[in-house]
C-alpha cells in the first residue's frame, strides 16, 4: 500500500514536471518575440506600450548608434538582443538542467523505468562538451532570432501578415501544414545527406558524439550544420505569406520536440505522427537510420525505419544496416581465419 501511494506521488511529479517543461520549452531562442510584432501591430496595441519599450532600449545607445540602427530598421536591437538571448538560455538550459536533476540524477537508481537506454549514459566529458557546444550555437541563434524579430518589428521587408483573416481563415491552417512539410522534408533530406560518409566524417559526426542523447545534445552539432537548419526555418516569413501565429507555433513545435527526442527519456507523442522519443534516440544508437524528426513518412518512403532484423554500426552507411546473418557469418568467418 505505501509503495503504491509512492509510486503513485512519483507518477504525479513526473506529470507536473513535464508541464513545467512544456511550457519553459516552448519558449526556446528568440522566436516568441514575433508574437511581439503581432502583438504591437494589431488591436492589441495598446496593450503594449512601445514607448517606454522605446526608453529602455535607449538608455545605453548614443544618439549616433541610434541612426545607424534606425536606417537599418534596427532601432531597439540591444533590448531584443537581450530578450532573445535570456530567455533562451534561461528556458533552454532551465528545461535540459530539469531534466538532469529530475531524471538523471533523483531517478539514476530507475533507469529501466524512463531512460531509452537504461545500461549506458554520456561520459561526463561529452556532456561538458555538449554544454559548450550547445551554449555557442544558441548564442549564435538566439541573437540572429532576435536580429530578424527586431527587424519585422520596425517594419523592415518581409511577407509577414498580421491580419487573421487578410488571406483567409482557410489560409491559417494550410500555411501551418506547408509550414510543418517544409521543415519535415528538408529536415529528412538535410539530415541523410549529412550521413553520406564525407560530410559524415567531416561535420555530423560532432552531433554523433553524443551516443546517448541528452537536452543539451538538441542543438550541441557542427555550426556550420546549425546554421544550415536555422537558415531554412528563418528564411520563410521572407518568402511565404504567413503569420506570426502560425509561423511561431510551427517553431515551437519542431524546438519542443527536438528537445524531446534527444532527452533519453522515454516518451510517447501526442499526435499520432510525430514518433516518440525512442526514435531518434535510436538514430543516437545506430547511427546511419531513423533520419526523420516531426514524422514518420520521410522514413517510411525511402525504408530507412530501424528494423530488429537488421544490423546498424557507425561504419555500415546508407540508411538501410544490414542483415544480422551477414554480420554473423562474418564475424564467424573472421575467427575461423
Ligand atoms: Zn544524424
Ligand atoms: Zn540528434
């Protein structure tokens, strides 16, 4: 009876905690800034003050910094350079730190019970050098997020819209799913092209160091491979009408999940589309299969799923392993030999 009661509290603090971490991760990098452009341009206006915005900013800019920022449609950029990178990094490494000291370290003992690899954890020197890896590129991020939302707010080009309605309620969800394909399928191609040996050996293998998955690994890689991945995500409001609504929750929703699927603990999705953790941890642990993140269709067109049948190593390229049988018969021949 007491264990139930137990098991039962801990059952409840994991639920808890994992609202705590819904929340504190959706507002990763500068993106949620846009809803201040939204926000500062529509009905609500007044509800911000962007005067006294204005004031803050100021404070520690001379007036000549100011012109050059303001024929740059930059006015105000040291404020969202700082909203941008604080909160990134308060809610960014507030979320991977919970998950440390919720799981790795309260939880160490029960590993069987969450962890999608139960027997094996990161070296404590891979997991500084995630830290620090991870810390430059969401710097880099969070200031180019912060860059671009400031850029839109003073009316610099982009196709951004703020009206719900200026291109159609049916608009809004169609947007979002081109929004969520665009990223899932160069997601996919990006990431398989990444696992082609040269480009493997020479950039997606810093990602690859990480064997076992943490928080921190989501955005620990080569920084020319960052780059890449933020690029094509910032790239769309100057393409592509959309609105800040859609464009921020599509962002959120790819950054959640990303942080999801490389915590190491074990976790089903809500939508029945999008994989539970357990899948790209996987890719962690077999290297070259698995190249998918938001959805399973990418994978399930090109047969690159993980199969029990199949073997996978760091040195068998491709994306499709190979049979166990052969590996065996190998390894048997070389023992006779
Ligand atoms: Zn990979
Ligand atoms: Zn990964």
């Amino acid at each position: 009876m007491v264990e139930l009661t137990e098991q039962t509290k801990d059952g409840a603090a994991k639920v808890v905690f994992m609202i705590v971490v819904f929340i504190a991760a959706t507002a990763t990098r500068g993106d949620w800034l846009l809803f201040v452009v939204y926000l500062s341009k529509s009905q609500w206006q007044t509800l911000i003050d962007t005067s006294s915005l204005n004031e803050v900013a100021n404070v520690s800019v001379s007036s000549e910094d100011v012109g050059v920022l303001e024929r740059w449609k930059l006015q105000n950029l040291p404020l969202f350079l700082l909203l941008a990178v604080t909160s990134s990094f308060v809610m960014y490494y507030g979320v991977a730190f919970g998950f440390m000291w919720f799981f790795y370290i309260n939880r160490r003992d029960k590993a069987h019970e969450w962890k999608c690899q139960p027997t094996k954890f990161l070296t404590p020197s891979n997991e500084r050098h995630e830290i620090l890896l991870g810390s430059s590129n969401m710097l880099f991020g969070s200031m180019v997020s912060g860059v671009i939302a400031c850029y839109i707010t003073n009316g610099g080009y982009s196709k951004m819209y703020y009206g719900l309605s200026d291109y159609g309620w049916s608009y809004l969800p169609l947007s979002a799913f081109a929004m969520f394909m665009y990223n899932d399928s160069l997601a996919y191609y990006l990431h398989r092209l990444f696992h082609n040996p040269f480009l493997y050996r020479h950039i997606h293998k810093v990602h690859h160091r990480y064997h076992q998955p943490t928080a921190f690994s989501a955005v620990a890689m080569h920084p020319a491979e960052f780059v890449l991945y933020q690029g094509y995500l910032a790239a769309i409001p100057f393409m592509v009408p959309i609105h800040p609504a859609v464009f921020v929750t599509v962002l959120l929703y790819t950054y959640y999940y990303g942080l999801m699927d490389h915590s190491g603990v074990k976790m089903d999705a809500f939508w029945p589309w999008q994989p539970p953790s357990q899948f790209h941890d996987n890719h962690h642990k077999y290297f070259h299969v698995n190249f998918g993140f938001n959805s399973y269709l990418f994978d399930w067109l090109h047969d690159t799923i993980d199969k029990p049948n199949r073997e996978y190593a760091e040195d068998i390229f491709g994306g499709f392993g190979r049979p166990k049988t052969e590996s065996k018969a190998k390894a048997k021949s070389l023992k006779m030999s």
